[in-house]
C-alpha cells in the first residue's frame, strides 16, 4: 500500500524570506516573500498553485488568510495543526492530493515574526493540569532529559555537543543568525532555564517565513531544478500533554521512523543527511536513538565527539539548525529546505558531499507529535 | 457535572479521587468520559492513597523578585497514573527521581482545586 507514494512527487522549488530579526515586517509579508522566492525558484506562477497547505502565527484562520493575501484560490486546503511537526506532514497531504489528481501545484508555506512582534510561539493555549502549575515549552522538554540523564547517564556534556555541533554548521551558513564561536565549557557555564537544560540546550526566537512548491514526479523533471524526491513519509503521535507520554526516553519517532523508511525503501544507514527539528539538544539525542542510529540509551556518546558537527560522520542539521539558524515560532518547514538544498548539491561550504538520500524530520507540541520524511535526490528513483 | 467538574467538587470537599475502570481496573488521569485504556465507560471514583514517587523533575529558574525558582516534577501515583505537580515544602533542586511524596490539595474555588506533593514524612532526602 505505501509503497505507491514513493517518488510519486519532488519538491520543486524551495524560498526562504529574509529571517533572524526582520523588524517591520508582519508574518504576511514575510509569508509573502517565501513564496515569491519559491516560485522564482522553480519557474512556475503564482496562478499555478491550485493546492495551499498552510500554518501561519498568530492568525486563527491560517490558510484563508494565506489565500487572501496571495489571492489563490485553490482546489485543496489544509491547515491541519500539529504544531511545527505541522509542515512535514504537510509533505504527506499534498503528496496525496497531488498522486490523486486533487491537485497540481502545492504551496506549502509558513510564516511568523515571533521575534519582533514578540508574540510567543507554537499555537499553544493553556494546556489544563499543567499550565496552572507554570510549566511552559521547555518545561516538558527539561523533564525529558532529566528522565534521559536518570535511565541512560546521559549528562549535560553530551547535550552541549549538539549545541556546539549546530553552531559549527551555523558558522558554515553565511545566514545562520547565530554565529558566535560556542564551546561545550561556554554551553556548560551559561544561565540556567528548566534544568538540566541551559539557555543554549533552548532554541532560538527569530523572524522567518519557508516555502515549498510541490508537483508530480513527471512534472519536477520538466522545471529548472533538480527535483528532490518523496521518498517516505510517516508521522504518529504520543500525547498532547508530557504527564500522559507513556515513556519519556522514547518519542513516536521510533514508530514515524521505521514506516518513513519502509515506504522509501531504506534503512538508516543509506542516509547521507539528517535535518532534525531541533527544539532543545536533548531533541536532536532523542530522534538520533527513536530513527535508528544508534540504541536507545546510546545517543549521548554517539553524538559525542563532534560525530554530527562538521566534519564527522553524520551530518545533522547542517544549516545551524533551530538552535544557531533559524527558530521562527514553528521549525518544521525549514527541515525541508535545507534538506532539499543539500540533496542540490547548492549548500555552499556546508554542503555535504556526494548527499543523496536525506531526512527531513518534524517534531510538534512537547515531544507530542513526530513526523518523519525521507527525500531523495535524481540517483534515488 | 462532567467528570472533571465531579473530580473539581470532590476536591473542593477534601476528597482525593480518581476514576477507576470497572472493566480493565486501571486508575485514570486525568478525569475522563471513558477509559482510555479499554474504552469502558464503567468507571468509579475511589479515593486514592495520594502516595506517588517523582518520575522526573526540573528546577525551573525564575528572578528572584518574580518569586524565584520553584519545581515542576512528574509524579507517578502509587495506582499507576502519572501527573504534572510541584513538589513543595523543600528547595526545589533537592527533589529527586525516585522520591517518596504525599499528595496534597491546593488551591481554592476562585482558581480551582489542584493536587500538589510534598515529601513524605521519613524518606530519605539525601
């Protein structure tokens, strides 16, 4: 049965808006330029889009709005909410819409000035039994590691090296709004927020807006850039809220994982590029041991050692990540972006060689929802 | 009522009780329709021993003069299930996974009724 997605639809074109800090800019406007870019990438129109799958912050009515503003009148629209797993999965629905014939031309979009407008991130009212205790975002994320650190040893050290890998790539993206030189001593020593998670374990608040053009595999041949394929797509959930996540060393990543991987038809090792939406450090140790790389309990030392940092063995969030890129409100959209651009071969000086096979991977709520896609370049059909 | 304004009033009396499934015996929380285990909608209030051991914990860092740091801490009940508290009566950095507590109702009928721990008499703090 799932089989019948793999490489039905590439992703055609990709745009980033200007982001980091874009004072006077609205989440509209921001939106906007995304998908001018976009288009401009992949040589199609704007009245070429006949299918919107949008999320926008702070607005109720995302996809009407995006409607609006970019006056489209499409033929399938999704808005559904998954907080910033929200994209990834939006990989799956147009895929689907498109293989069906319900459309031709997928926008997927997102936009936010969640640090300028200082209008806080991820959708979230308050969640009863936890808001009333004064737990916020990173709270849930901070009690996951410490259950981590207690079952597994892992220690603050090993959440540093995320830290200090993703600032390594960070300075390899001349966009990246954090370059700073970061090491695990300055990770170690910075302010506290929700231990045992530090203000760099946290991601960024920037100013941001993705978009990405979606067509049929037959299609994407005939467009200026090389398609990027769908390979595989999954996505499950565990809780809304983190007192009812049964175990919380494991994330339904390790259930969107092995299905994104059996419909592309691989297994982890065939991957080349990892693009984890990296919330807080202990995220990216999570995904590592729930997609496979390594055991569960083993991701601490095997990230260590700069082994995803530039330079080692795997590659993960190769664009500086949500931690030192980019993390406008929602992340999820850029994990395709930047996985489309280094299965391009177009990442500049943070390009992996020879990329062929990556993973584009999207976590929503407090670890809630995962959604794990595999996307392929021209070699992988 | 629905259950969580049954579980709210139960509170408001000094009573700690939660849903028990008739069918597959498990405890719920929070206070639901039906079970979320089995689907059962057989369920019965029973009070609970409001004995729980922390399942993990975080200190989380506040200015000093909005109140200062304070904890959040998961606290699996002794019937099984799990819930978001504060551990209280004791610096928050010092509670620990493992930890013995005793429920303990909070709140009042403005802000509405909540469960909150302190450690229980004669465990070892460490």
């Amino acid at each position: 049965m799932g089989e019948s997605l793999r490489a039905q639809t590439a992703i055609a074109g990709i745009g980033l808006s200007e982001f980091g800090e874009v004072a006077g800019w609205s989440h509209l406007e921001l939106m906007a330029q995304s998908v001018v870019r976009a288009l401009d990438d992949c040589g199609l129109k704007k009245s070429d889009i006949d299918g919107v799958f949008a999320m926008i912050e702070p607005t109720s009515l995302p996809v009407p709005a995006v409607c609006e503003y970019l006056r489209l009148q499409p033929k399938v629209m999704e808005g559904t909410m998954l907080g910033g797993s929200s994209f990834v999965n939006f990989l799956q629905w147009a895929a689907l819409s498109i293989t069906a014939g319900l459309c031709e031309v997928a926008l997927i979009t997102y936009g936010s000035n969640a640090r300028s407008s200082k209008v806080r991130p991820g959708g979230f009212a308050a969640i009863p039994y936890e808001t009333e205790y004064g737990a916020r975002l990173v709270t849930s994320y901070a009690l996951a590691a410490a259950r981590h650190m207690h079952e597994y040893g892992t220690t603050r050290e090993h959440l540093a090296e995320v830290a200090v890998a993703a600032r390594g790539w960070a300075q390899k993206n001349p966009k990246a709004f954090v370059q700073d030189p970061l090491t695990i001593e300055d990770a170690l020593s910075a302010r506290m927020i929700s231990d045992p998670l530090g203000l760099n374990d946290c991601c960024l608040i920037t100013d941001g807006a993705g978009a990405v053009i979606m067509v049929s595999a037959e299609r994407a041949i005939n467009l200026p850039q090389q398609p990027t394929y769908l390979l595989g797509v999954a996505a499950e959930h565990s809780h809304q809220q983190i007192a009812q996540m049964a175990d919380l060393t494991v994330t339904a990543a390790a259930r969107s994982g092995p299905r994104a991987f059996e419909m592309a038809g691989i297994s982890p090792k065939d991957v080349d590029v990892l693009e984890l939406y990296d919330a807080f450090t202990i995220n990216t140790l999570l995904f590592l041991e729930d997609l496979g790389f390594c055991k569960k309990g083993e991701g601490g030392p095997f990230l260590s050692g700069g082994r995803i940092a530039p330079g080692g063995d795997l590659p993960v969030n190769t664009n500086g990540g949500g931690l030192s890129c980019m993390h406008p409100g929602m992340y999820g959209i850029f994990t395709i972006i930047e996985a489309v651009e280094q299965l391009r071969g177009a990442a500049g000086d943070r390009q992996v060689a020879n990329a062929n096979i990556a993973i584009a991977h999207g976590n929503g709520g407090t670890l809630s929802i995962q959604v794990t896609s595999v996307l392929g370049g021209p070699d992988t059909v | 009522m629905g259950p969580e304004e049954q579980y709210q009033a139960h509170l408001a009396e000094g009573d700690i009780k939660l849903q028990r499934c008739d069918n597959c015996h498990a405890t719920i929380f929070y206070p639901r329709v039906l079970c979320p285990d089995c689907g059962s909608t057989d369920l019965e209030w029973q009070t609970i021993s409001g004995h729980g051991e922390v399942y993990s914990t975080t200190t989380t860092r506040r200015r000093p003069d909005r109140g200062g740091d304070f904890n959040i801490s998961l606290v699996e009940l002794s019937e099984g299930p799990r819930l978001l508290s504060h551990v209280e009566n004791i610096e928050p950095d010092r509670v620990e996974i493992g930890m013995k507590v005793q429920a303990r109702i909070s709140g009042g009928e403005e802000e509405g009724y909540r469960l909150v721990f302190d450690p229980m008499e004669g465990a070892d703090h460490g």
